[in-house]
C-alpha cells in the first residue's frame, strides 16, 4: 500500500499527474481529520491499541479509531505518505525516515511514548530450559549454537523464528542483544508476533521473540543477566531491570489536533493506562 | 470505428507492458549501471559477512552494512519451483490422460470442472493450509526439522499448479483428431498403447506450453511462498531447509524500504530479473513449440 503512493509518485515521466498527486497528499491529513482516526503499524502494539480504541469508544461513540498493524516500518511509512495519523512504533525513528517527514510535511514528526514493553524470548511448552543469558541468546540468534544441547537443553536442532525487517522488534533485537551483527540465515521470518508466538507453540524446538503480551501457549523465558535471573513481567521492565526493555511510542506528523489529542489524551490517562498493564505491558507512568 | 477500438485497445495493453517494464527497469537503474552502492559483484559474487569467517552469500538488507546476495534468493525459487514440477507435472498430465483418453463421458464431464476449480482457490487460502495443515503433516511424515521448509512451500504450491498444467494439457490431448486414434487401434494398439505412443507424443507442444505456463506461475507466485516457506534466506540445496524466494522477498520488503535507496533499487531489480526468467521460459517454449510442430507436420 505504501509502495503504491512510491510508485505514483515516481512515474514522473507522467508530469501532468504529478502537481495532482501532490495536492491530493496535502489534503490527506484534513480528510483524514474528518472521516476516522487513521492508526498503523507496529505489530507489537496492534492488540493493546485495539483495546484502546474501544474502550475509548464506550466514552466517546462518536469517535472512530481505525487500527491496523503491519509493522513499525510499514506504519511509519504510511505516516511519511501521508495514508495514516498516527504511527505505531517499537523503535524510535530512524534519520532517514526524520529526513522524509521533513522533506514531506516540513516538521520532523511527534513522537510520544504510551508504554513500556520488554521483548520476550519464547520457547515451546515442553522446552525444559526456563532460563538463557543474553549471551546464549545471542549466540544463538547468529548461528553460533545450533543445537539446544549446547545451552543445556536437549540434544535438538534449534529452530530459529525471527520478524521480517520492517518490523520494530526484529530491528531492537539486531541492535540491543546482538549488538549490530547479522541474525543467522537459518532464522525464519514471519510476518508479525502472533506469527512467531503461534509458530513456537507448534514447534517443540522452536524459540521466538516478540512483545510481552503476546507470551499465550507458550513459555516465555527469563533471562539471566550477571547473579540474577529476571522474568519478562510488567514489574520488571516498569523498573528498568529487564535488560531488553523499550518504549512503545505513537507517531504523529505534528503536534495532536481534534480527534488524535482526544484519542491520545485517553490512552495516556489513568484508565489507559491501567489497560497496558491489562494486556500484559507497563504503564510509562 | 469498432476495428479502430479494438485495436486501440490492442496496443494499449502492449503500452501497458512496454511501460511496466520501463518503469520497473527505471528503478533498478543503478543496479544495471552499477553507480549505486550495490552492483552485480555485490549481489553474486560472495561478500564478507563476519570478520574472521570465509565470504559468502547472505541476504540481510538491513543493517549497518547491507548484504544483498541474490544467490539465497535465486536458489530458494528454483528449490520451490522444482518441488512443485516435480509433484505438479506428473499429477496433472496423468489426470489429463485419464480424463481425455479413458474416462467416460459422464466422469470427463464431471473431472474436467472439479479439477478447475482447484485453480480458483486464492492462493492466501492455500497458503494459509500449508502454515496450519500440511507443514504438522509433512513434519511427522518426513520427520522434518522444522514445520515450514521449500518442500512444503513446494507442495503447497503444487496444488495451485495443478489444475493450470491439468487444463491446458487436457486441451491439447483432445484437439488431437480422431483419426489418429482410429488408426492407432486399427493397427492393433491397446488403448493404452495409442493413448502414450500416439496421442500424447501428437499433443506434445500442447503439453509442453501446459508446463511452461505452469512454471511460469510458480515463480511468480507470492503469497504461498511467503506463507509456508519460513522465508529464511538459507544457501543450501536442502529441501527440508526454509527457503526465501524472490517474489516473497518482494513482497515483505517492498512496504518497508526508504524510498530511492540501494534497497529498493534491489527489489525492482529483484522484479526485473523474474521478468527476464519468465520471458526466457517462455521464448524458450516457444522455440520448442514451433519445432515440434514443424516435425511433426514434416512427417504427417
């Protein structure tokens, strides 16, 4: 969807089009504004939005929240065009995409942080490992290890499940737990988390991340760091000690008006964010 | 004025692939040119991964620097691709036999439908078997290390490949005349003998464009791929291996990348080479196709 606009936009050697379709993308924010509430992107973030948006509904019917995932990539891509209000994100923006709003929209975006999350590591039920260190983690998420017997597990081929690229998660887990370095070819990528928790819970030798609230049929591991053994529980990441915490955010292309200030007001209120805690992540506040 | 329609019409869809092309090879031009920050070194030569370790080829478009080797990609259709001939062909050109050769008239009527509908099925729903169905399945059966590897992907797709190959096959079989039949049993063939010594050898370019076009379709399809192959860009010839192909790859980048850069240069030209294979095929079955016809007609 996103790669359409791309491409309308780049069949210049169509020059009549173009001062049209530039119009068009000035007047998508005011349609936007007047039709419903446009949100898109992460699949971390998807089901905890939902919830939102429909408890924010029983205050306010008037209101439509429209909320669909794809990816953080894909959700800050529909911003940069223009074909969403609001962007959900597990990872903050990068400079070229700062670069795009810029380029586009003249600000260099809104960004505000809803909640907490702590990616999880899952492993099947029947997995009797219950634990790994970040550097087993690692370890294995290059390649290194390839069999569960090596962390001390059964003797198994590892079953590598990862995100695709557009996604929020998958770009966390690159920078903070394997510190920039490539994830093993082997690793299969599925198209969002309940992709990858559903995958796990299927495979005995499996092993997946994701997002918090997502760990449902399968067993999220907790993960040694130093003496301590930390679970992935809200408790732990609102405290900073989970070592592989991150902010969620929301995009915006400038600062909320109407029916996002409302929206965004909700979620960040008391009641909002007693649902974060509901749906398995951590209040920011 | 209605000739002048039609063929305005005509030439507008030839514009419309003319164009296609031009603007899919407008956007891999730095590739083709190879002034970007990739090239054809980078994209089939092997590349350092990981200091200390041999060069290789790894597909990891995102990263601090990109590796963007087609040779995973490549490998990972052509994996896919063969499983699906491999089961589709023999399936579908034994029914197409069958239906055309032995069945009944009330069973032809019947089959010929039924199978076509298996071309109906939206390639998601079938997709979406292979991911919750045929990957448990093949996993027990084969005892495959992991549920989702080509050779489900392959499978998967050999049931959208089927009814295609089936159809124009079963086509070809009947358009040859009766009276090659005629004679055939005439001279004492069984029926079984004229329906593979006789019939199928005279529908022969019939049968092979039935291939063809089947091939064609299994390189290009997408969404059973992206489905059930793990898409991990794995270079191996293990067929119980997840496997990546290029159409997938399109299709679960193509909605990220920054718009212009060497990544999305990448895809087109990714686009511009399944072009260039179905192209190839096809010319190459039309060569083939034009000689058996002419063989054939040399000693009738």
């Amino acid at each position: 969807m996103a790669s359409n606009l791309h491409m309308k936009r780049a069949t210049g050697s169509r020059m009549k089009r173009l001062p049209l379709v530039l119009a068009l993308s000035f007047l998508a924010p005011l349609a936007a504004a007047a039709g419903p509430l446009t949100v898109k992107g992460s699949d971390t973030m998807v089901v905890l939005t939902q919830r939102w948006a429909e408890e924010y509904r029983k205050t306010h019917p008037e209101a439509k929240v429209q909320v669909t995932g794809g990816g953080s990539g894909t959700g800050l891509s529909a911003l940069i065009n223009g074909t969403t209000e609001i962007a959900l994100s597990s990872r903050p923006l990068k400079e070229a995409e700062r670069e795009q709003l810029r380029a586009r929209h003249g600000s260099t975006g809104y960004q505000l942080a809803v909640a907490k999350d702590g990616v999880t590591f899952y492993v099947n039920e029947k997995n009797p490992l219950s634990a790994l260190t970040l550097d087993q983690l690692k370890r294995i998420y290059v390649g290194e290890v390839t069999n569960w017997k090596e962390v001390g597990g059964p003797d198994a081929p590892i079953v590598l499940y990862s995100r695709e690229n557009s996604s929020g998660t998958y770009v966390f887990v690159k920078d903070q737990l394997l510190g920039g370095e490539d994830f093993a070819a082997a690793a299969q990528t599925l198209p969002g988390t309940a992709a990858v928790v559903n995958a796990v819970a299927k495979e005995r030798h499996g092993i997946g991340y994701g997002g918090l609230g997502y760990a449902r049929g399968v067993k999220a591991l907790e993960l040694g760091v130093g003496a301590d053994v930390l679970a992935p529980t809200a408790e732990n990441v609102k405290s900073g000690k989970y070592p592989l915490s991150r902010d969620l955010f929301f995009y915006l292309r400038s600062e909320p008006r109407g029916s996002a200030q409302g929206f965004i007001d909700f979620c960040l209120s008391e009641a909002g964010q007693r649902l974060v805690s509901q749906v398995g992540y951590s209040p920011v506040k | 004025m209605i000739a002048l329609t039609i063929q305005a019409v005509g030439l507008s869809g030839i514009a419309a692939v003319l164009l296609i092309v031009i603007f899919v090879g407008r956007e891999a031009l730095p590739i083709l040119r190879g002034d970007g920050e990739a090239g054809f070194d980078t994209l089939f030569l092997p590349q350092p991964l990981r200091p200390g370790k041999p060069p290789g080829f790894m597909w990891q478009p995102v990263g601090e620097v990109p590796k963007l080797s087609m040779i995973p990609l490549l490998l990972g259709t052509l994996k896919v691709t063969l499983v699906a001939m491999v089961v589709a062909v023999p399936v579908a050109l034994a029914a197409a036999l069958f239906t055309s050769e032995f069945a009944p008239r009330r069973l032809r009527e019947l089959l010929k439908p039924v199978i076509e509908l298996l071309a109906s099925i939206p390639s998601v729903v079938l997709g979406f078997f292979a991911l919750m169905t045929l990957a448990g399945w093949a996993q027990s059966t084969f005892g495959l290390p992991s549920r989702l590897s080509a050779l489900v992907a392959g499978l998967a797709m050999a049931i959208a490949i089927v009814p295609v190959v089936f159809t124009v096959a079963e086509d070809a079989l009947t358009a040859v005349p009766r009276s090659y039949r005629e004679a055939s049993l005439a001279l004492g063939a069984t029926p079984w003998e004229t329906a593979w010594r006789v019939v199928l050898p005279a529908a022969a370019p019939g049968v092979f464009a039935a291939c063809v076009l089947g091939f064609g379709r299994a390189i290009g399809e997408t969404m059973i791929v992206l489905m059930a192959s793990g898409n991990a860009a794995i270079v191996s010839l293990s067929l119980s291996d997840s496997t990546r192909t290029m159409s997938a790859t399109i299709a679960a980048e193509m909605g990220e990348v920054v718009f212009g850069g060497t990544h999305w240069s990448v895809l087109f030209f990714i686009g511009l080479q399944l072009f260039a294979l179905t192209l190839a095929l096809n010319w190459v079955a039309g060569a083939f196709v034009r000689r058996t016809l002419r063989r054939l007609g040399g000693t009738a």
